[in-house]
C-alpha cells in the first residue's frame, strides 16, 4: 500500500478486523494530502487494493484514505494498530 501514489511514507496501516464465524478478514488504512478530492480518493483506493491482492493474494475488506495524522503512531512513530481499528470500521 505504501508503494502507491499519494500514500504518505510510512503511513499506511493493515487491521485485522472481527470476522466472527467467518474467515479471518482485514482493511487497510492510509493517509494521503489528497484526502478530501473524491476522484484521487478512489484512484487510492482501488490501487491500494490491487497492490495488496498481488501481495498476499487476499482483498481488503476496504481500504480508507484518511488526512495526514489521522493513524495513531507510538512516540517512536511505529504504527497503532490495535487504536486503528476504529479508523477502518
């Protein structure tokens, strides 16, 4: 995800999400400075997307663009995963 155009460096952020009975799934979180333009949204969305399923070969449930300092980071800057999950649902 990181690799796509308009995601910042470092600002991008896998979730596993609450399947219940079901199989295991997860969503993707990444901030870009083009958040709020609705066309580059989706461009984001859908490249994230592909980047992960020739990756690891499983689709996201979603991917969300979120504005920069959105993804909750440690005071070392590693990535919150547990607090991101609120981001994705």
């Amino acid at each position: 995800a990181g690799r796509v155009e308009g995601v910042r460096p470092g600002c991008a952020v896998a979730v596993r999400l609450d399947a219940g009975h079901s199989r295991e799934t997860f969503a993707v979180a990444v901030e870009s400075n083009n958040w709020q333009d609705p066309a580059e949204v989706r461009r984001i969305e859908h490249q994230v997307a592909h980047e992960v399923v020739a990756e690891v070969d499983v689709r996201p449930r979603n991917v969300v663009v979120l504005g920069p300092g959105s993804i909750p980071k440690t005071s070392s800057g590693k990535l919150r995963r547990s607090t991101s999950v609120s981001l994705v649902t």
